[in-house]
C-alpha cells in the first residue's frame, strides 16, 4: 500500500472518528437541552459552619462540608479563634436539620475565602442562633461586607427573626465576582457582649446574564442603566404563585421558592389557581435559558374567575412588604406563560406596580410569540422586569410593593382575564454600597422577653429592680386579697341565686341605659357588651322560645353541641327552625354567644348556616337558626344507619363545604378563620345542600402585615392542625387541615379518632397519610365506595386531602385551591358517567381498584368524649391537643 493510499485511509478514519464525535456531542447537548441542562455550575460551595463532617448530605441529597474537617477549614482565613457549637433541640418547624443544628461563633472579626471563577454568583447565609454555654443567642450580632459592598450591617439576628415571625433566617445575595477569589468578612455588631453565630454559607455560581443591565423604571419615563456588573442585589421575594414550594434541588441555580398561599389580600383578588394540562408540554421562549425558572413556575398559575363582568371590577392583587428606604430601588420580575388560549387577544390586562402602571394591554401569548420569534406564544415561559424606588422617606406600614393585573377592555378581548405565574423581587445596593435597610418593627413582645439595652453585659438584675418587682408583686397580691373578700362578702349578701349562671347582657340597651352606664349607675347584673352585631337578625323573647319548642321538649331534641343542646322549633308561621340554647356546663359563654351572631349577622352565604335571631332574656343565651332537616354529615357516614352516601353526593356535600369556608376565608374585609371545622359542623338541608355551622370559637384573620393570630389553642380531637398546636399560631391554613380530616372522613366514613382501632390506626388524620404513602388506599376507604369511584376523581380527591394535612401550614393549599381540586374531581367523576348510566348504580363503572374486605376496623358511632376518657392521651394522639377542645 502506498503511503499516499495509507495517508487517505488514515485521514477517512480520522474524519469518521471526528464526525463520530460530532454527533456525540450533538447528541448530548440536546438530551441536556431536554433535561434543562442549560446551564453548568462551575462553583457550588456548601458549608456546614461549626461541623466536622466531610462530607454530609441533607434530606435533599445536597452535600455539606463542615468548616472544621480537613477541607472545609482552608475557607477559614487566618484560622481564626472560634467555637464549634451545636445544638440537640429539635425544631420541627426547620426545613433541615443541616446547616441550622451546629453553628460556630466567633468573639473576633473572621473571614471566609472561596476559589471562584469570575462571575455572577448566589451568595446566602444561614443563621439560626440558639442557646450554647454561656452564649444568649439575643446577643448574636453581625455585620457581613465584601470587598466593595455590605450586605448586612450591625443586625440582631434574633431580633430580626422575631420581628418577621421566621424561625431562621436565610439571606441571599447577588454579587458578581470579579477575581478568583472572593472573600466574605464578617464583624462583630455594636453592642457589649455580642457574638458572631454563623449556621451556613452557601456559595453557587450562575448565569451572567441574569440580570439585564437596563431596566424600565416605572415612575421614569424612560430606561436607567443601573450598572449591573458593579450591583449587588438582596433577594427579598420568591413566589411560584400559582403552585407549592419549589425545593433547591428542584432550582437549577439552587433557589427556593415559595407557595402559592404567599398571598395577603384576602378578597376575591386572590383569583384562582390554574395548572397546565402537561408539564412536559410548558418551554421557554429562549430554549437555551432553562434556568431563569423551573417548569414548576411556569405549569402553574394564578388567574381570574371565569365571569367576565366580576373581573372587572377587580384586580389580582399582591402586596410585599421591603424597606422603606428612599434611596433604595427594587427590581420586580414577573413570570409569565400562557398555557390556555393560543390566539392573540384572549386575554389581555394591565400591570400596575403602586400607582403606576408598568405595562398597558399587556398579551403574555403576544409577547411571548414576539420574544421567541416565531410568533406562537403558547406554553412558553419568559419574564418581564420592572423597576421601582420609593419617592420619600415612609413608615414600615407605607412600604408595600403592591402588584395588580387588571383586564383591560381597549382590545376587546376574548376573556377579562390576567394571569401570573411567578414572582421575583430583588434590592440593590444603594449609593454608599449598602443592602441592609432599618430595623423593622416587632409587632408582638412576648412577656417577660428582655431588651439588649436592659441586659447588654449579661449581668444579674439590679437589686434596685429586684426591689421594685417585689413591691409591685404584693401591691397586685394586696389587691387581689381585697377583691376577692369584696367579691365573696357580695354573695353573702345576695338572697336568691338567678336560675342559671349566664351573665345578662344588655344587647339592646336604651339611651337612658347608655347614661346611667356612662355615670356608672347598675342597671342590670352583669357584665356589658357591645350591641353592634346584634340588630341585624331578630330578637326573640324567652316565652317565643318556649312556645316553639314546646317548652324545651326533650322528645324535640337534634343533637347536644360544645355550646349546648339544640331543639327543634316551629316559628308562628309554620317555619321549623333549629334553636340552640346555651348549656352552664359548657366550656363557652358570652364571647362564643357574641361571636357566632356577629359573624353570622353580618355573613350571609348559600353555604353557611343561616342566624335568624337570638334570645338573652332572663339569663339565656338562645340562638336560632334555620332548620336542616338532614342533619350533620357525620350522621350520614357511619353510626346512624343512613343510607349510604354516593361519590357524587359527597363530592358535592365536600365542595359546598369548601365554598362555604371559602367565602369566610375571603369574603370580608378581613376574613375569618373557622377554628373548628368538622363533620358535625357541616350540616345538610333537604336537598342534601352543605351549610357550615357553629361559629362560636372563630377568629378573625390576621392584618395584612401578620401572618397569624397567636391565641390560645382551642378546636375538637382529632382536627386540631398540629402546626397551630405547637406554635399557638393560627392561620387560615389550620382550616384547611382541619377540612383534610374531614375529607379523610368522607373517604373512609370512620371517626376521626377511634380508640377501639389498634395504636397506629386511632387517629383518622395520621393513619390515612401513612397509607397514602404505603399506596395502601384501598386499605381505609369506605367499603361501599369501592369499586364505585372513578380513578382519576379518587386520585385527585386523596391528593387533595394529603396535602391539606401537610404538617406545615406553608405547603397546604389554600380553601381556594382546595374548593378547584374537589370540583376538578367531580367532573373526571361525572365524565366517566355515560349519558345512560345509572347514578343510582355506579358499580358499573371500570375501574381498576378491587373491593376488599374490611373486617378488622369498627365503624361504630359512640361518643367520642366518653371513648377518649377510656383511653389514656398517649395512646390516642402522637400530637398533644387541647383538653379543653370541643
């Protein structure tokens, strides 16, 4: 063979060999494109502060390094003198036991340093300061600055938690490095005694192009070119808006981002939550930029109702409260993918940011269509940024960023609609290079909880304060003394006991009463409330009463509640009603009697029970409602002898249900949280139509600016929301786990705590998660719903009811959501009915689910009072509950 000929073989063999390789790679880039891949981490540094474990993966399978192992400590400049503290006490309200459970403190400046490839990089710190030796975590102060910036400066890191109601703190930064190596300083706060306590770093490299470097203000008439090379941004918000928590390992740029329930106008602006038909289906209008959000953000949304005349007449709002800094501006970034319409002008609507509107007759499947360039905007994610600074110097309650989409009615648009799917909101530096914002205030000072001012070298108190809290306790104890002997020599007095232990109140007290109150004349025994709810329904007298339930006749009996009996009543007109009266030996009195007819004057919904009027003569406290002639729910699940439920039936009793709770959560100004939802509350009239009852332990919903309502635990066993229990916080969320039970109870018809059952299977709520996750379902459901429910509506149902019993509020859906799950179950349940079959018959549907035999579950109705009192708390809870609940 001629070296020429050799030379040709050789040189083909090479080309198959570099072709080969070609379509290799080509290969791998688009499988990486379809995966998301579309960005590679060059820095991704985790460090457990104060472990020495090297490495250590959290529940996410994300590995740590400690700081005190071989590799980890070289990012500890000078090796500087530190503590390695760790704590045993289980917090369960932590996302993780890593970083939060070992910390290291410091009495000096340290640094830390990290080799990096120039660049865009996340930056966040974990803090979460407990108690260590002779360390009080109120003194945990610090300051973190990098070469050019500083990202936090003389912060209280316990202060700032408890002014925010967090259980840690997490910042994250936004900082482009310019060299390869970066180095994170931290100081000690300004404030005698204090220490650094440093939980985690986390350090992750990411695109350089995550921020546009010219951004449209709003209250500008044009663009500004902040520099966003020499920037650093704070991430204040992070909102998948239509859906659940998205995880970091889920993020990849390692983000989190919250719920859908991190929403605080309670109003019907909070619309709908939407989800694409397939997930797979949603892309990116640059297919190359995978990472500005996960496919989660985008699969799901946040839109208005489907009539066109109430949309109108409101936005979709969202408020976030940011420092109200004036020198400061705030970066907003708004997710947008239109997964329904695809056609232009489907829907169209305006963004206001504050009082400014950001973008008018604003089409995400336009825009969308535009940016990718092939003018089909369907099922593509992409975002628009805005910018916003404050005009002067405000409060904390002035400082909302306030974001409203309203539909617009310039292009004529097939629907009045909006949608959101995400939200980011950022802060950058001012001009001296600052991120940290004035201290926020704390809303709520626990008693007893001492300043830094009055404590800040650890000393012991004053001897002079010592004294002073002695003789202010036997002042109060003198009084006491004497209030009690006043009170007791009173009752001596006395020549007859009124009939019945309830104080009178004067609900409907005349300008002559109002007087003689004002000069402290007594007009009546008792105590005075308030007449405002109480002229909105009618007023009974106490002979009316006795008249219509034929002077309490126990034969007219309905049922025994936490408040008292109930009766059956005829009004003058033939009406039935039901007539609740109230019992002295129940745990409730004038503030239930006066919540339930305020809230039920002022309340009116085809879903909830209807007050017609009270009665508060002669000591009595009567309330009438109008009469549901099937009862509560319980009773037509098990232990009465009703004819069964059908799927459709109870589908609907449930989404009835879930309205009524609904319109409470958000139909007021302020809404209402129920506090004690439960099968016996919900009644059924006639028609089978579910009405929520029993108002009397109610609260109303936190303000905007709070997350919760911190009162003491009240609810019934085996419905309390354990979160609510532990942390005495409530929320509307503890609704939703309280209707989770409810629908747990639907699906299995059993009590929601049976102590006949064995250990594990006493409590309805825990026993039913673990067979969810056993895929143990066929196990616990009611057996004569087997083989009768269409699979795709009992999926969605148990999904919905899981999620409603999340341990933590954060990860529920909202009553909102829940109400569209349950209504999505009754149409895959009624799509599955062919226009002959029978309901009546609904065996015949073909589903794969076999019916079982249920032999070893009692299902038994017996007083769950008396059941618990023969079996000890233990047994019965894995959560303690409030003895006194209902």
């Amino acid at each position: 063979m001629s070296r020429l000929s050799f030379c040709f073989l050789s040189g083909e063999r090479d080309l198959m060999k570099l072709l080969t390789l070609l379509v290799i790679m080509v290969l791998a880039a688009k499988t990486s494109r379809i995966e998301g891949a579309s960005f590679t981490t060059q820095d991704n540094y985790l460090i457990d502060c104060g472990s020495f474990s090297d490495p250590f993966k959290d529940s996410d399978g994300r590995i740590w390094v400690g700081d005190g192992s071989a590799s980890g400590a070289t990012h500890l400049a000078g090796n500087s003198a530190s503590i390695n503290a760790s704590t045993s006490v289980q917090n369960p309200n932590l996302p993780d036991t890593v970083p939060f459970l070992t910390a290291r403190i410091f009495n000096s400046p340290v640094s830390y340093t990290f080799n990096v490839t120039p660049g865009r990089h996340w930056l966040r710190l974990y803090f979460y300061p407990f108690e260590y030796s002779t360390f009080d975590p109120r003194f945990a102060m610090v300051t973190v600055s990098l070469a050019s910036f500083v990202l936090i400066q003389n912060m209280n890191i316990s202060r700032e938690i408890e002014a925010h109601n967090y259980e840690y703190l997490m910042r994250e930064f936004a900082i482009n490095v310019v060299s390869p190596q970066l180095l994170v300083s931290f100081s000690l706060g300004q404030v005698s005694g204090s220490f650094i306590m440093l939980n985690g770093i986390e350090l992750v490299s990411m695109p350089d192009d995550m921020f546009a470097d010219s951004i449209t203000r709003v209250d500008l008439p044009t663009p500004i070119t902040p520099g966003m090379e020499s920037t650093a941004l704070q991430t204040m918000y992070r909102v998948n808006i239509g859906g659940q928590s998205v995880k970091a390992v889920d993020d990849e740029l390692s983000r989190v981002w919250m719920g859908s329930d991190f929403i605080f106008i309670p109003t019907a602006a909070r619309g709908v939550s939407d989800a694409a038909s397939s997930a797979e289906a949603i892309g990116y209008v640059d297919a190359n930029k995978t990472y500005i959000a996960p496919q989660e953000v985008y699969n799901t949304a946040r839109s208005m109702t489907n009539d066109n005349r109430v949309n109108l007449n409101f936005n979709l709002t969202w408020s976030f409260s940011v420092d109200p800094s004036p020198d400061v501006m705030y970066l907003i970034r708004l997710h947008f993918c239109e997964f329904v319409y695809d056609n232009q002008n489907m829907r169209v609507f305006d963004i206001f940011l504050n009082s400014y509107i950001a973008q008018k007759d604003f089409d995400a499947y336009a825009k969308a269509g535009v940016l990718s360039g092939d003018n089909n905007g369907k099922d593509k994610g992409f975002y628009m940024e805005y910018a916003l600074q404050f005009e002067k110097e405000i409060t904390w309650n002035e400082s909302n960023i306030v974001i409203a989409l309203h539909p617009t009615n310039d292009t004529q648009p097939y629907m009045f609609n909006a949608l959101l799917n995400g939200l980011e909101i950022f802060k950058l530096n001012n001009s001296e290079g600052s991120l940290q914002g004035p201290e926020p205030p704390i809303m709520e000072v626990p008693i007893g909880t001492a300043s830094l001012e009055e404590d800040s070298s650890h000393n012991a108190l004053k001897p002079q304060l010592i004294g002073g809290v002695a003789g202010a306790v036997g002042l109060i104890a003198l009084l006491i003394a004497g209030c009690v002997w006043c009170i007791c020599k009173q009752k001596k007095k006395e020549t007859k006991a009124p009939p019945r232990s309830w104080h009178s109140l004067l609900l409907y007290e005349s300008d002559q009463t109002r007087s003689a109150l004002s000069k402290g004349s007594s007009t009546s025994a008792g105590s005075y409330a308030s007449s405002r709810p109480f002229h909105l329904c009618r007023h009974f007298t106490f002979e009316e009463i006795t008249s219509m339930t034929n002077n309490f006749d126990g034969s007219k009996v309905l049922g025994v509640g936490g408040f008292g009996k109930v009766y059956e009543g005829v009004l003058e007109d033939g009406t039935k009603v039901a007539v609740k009266r109230g019992s002295t030996d129940s745990g409730q009195g004038v503030a239930e009697f006066e919540k339930e007819i305020e809230h039920l004057s002022n309340l009116r919904h085809r879903h909830l029970v209807s007050l017609i009027g009270h009665c508060q003569d002669d000591n009595e406290m009567i309330l009438v409602y109008d009469y549901m002639a099937n009862g509560t729910l319980r009773d037509h699940l098990y232990g009465t002898g009703l004819p069964h439920l059908s799927w459709k039936q109870r589908l609907e009793i449930c989404i009835g249900a879930a309205r009524g709770l609904h319109y409470l959560h958000t139909g007021s100004a302020k809404g209402i949280i129920h506090r004690d939802v439960k099968t016996t509350n919900i009644l059924l009239d006639a028609k089978l139509v579910a009405k929520v009852s029993d108002f009397g332990l109610s609260k109303t919903a936190p303000n905007l600016d709070e997350t919760h309502v911190s009162t003491a635990v009240k609810g019934s066993f085996g419905y309390l929301d354990p979160e609510y229990f532990r942390r005495q916080q409530l929320t509307a969320k503890s609704d939703v786990y309280s209707f989770g039970v409810v629908l747990m109870e639907v699906l299995c018809a059993r009590p929601a705590i049976n102590p006949r059952l064995p250990t594990d299977q006493i409590n309805l709520a825990e026993w039913a998660m673990k067979c969810l996750k056993k895929g143990m379902l066929d196990q616990i459901i009611d057996p004569y719903l087997l083989g009768h429910i269409n699979r795709e509506s009992l999926s969605k149902f148990a999904d919905t009811a899981e999620r409603c019993l999340l341990d933590r509020g954060t990860e529920r859906p909202t009553m909102g959501d829940v109400l569209w799950n349950l209504e999505a179950c009754l149409k895959f349940h009624e799509s599955s009915l062919g226009k002959t079959s029978d309901e009546s018959n609904p065996g015949s549907l073909d589903i794969s689910i076999e019916a079982v035999e249920i032999t070893d579950l009692d299902y038994s109705h017996s007083n769950t009072k008396t059941e618990v009192s023969n079996t000890s708390m233990t047994e019965v809870f894995s959560q303690l509950v409030d003895p006194q609940g209902r």
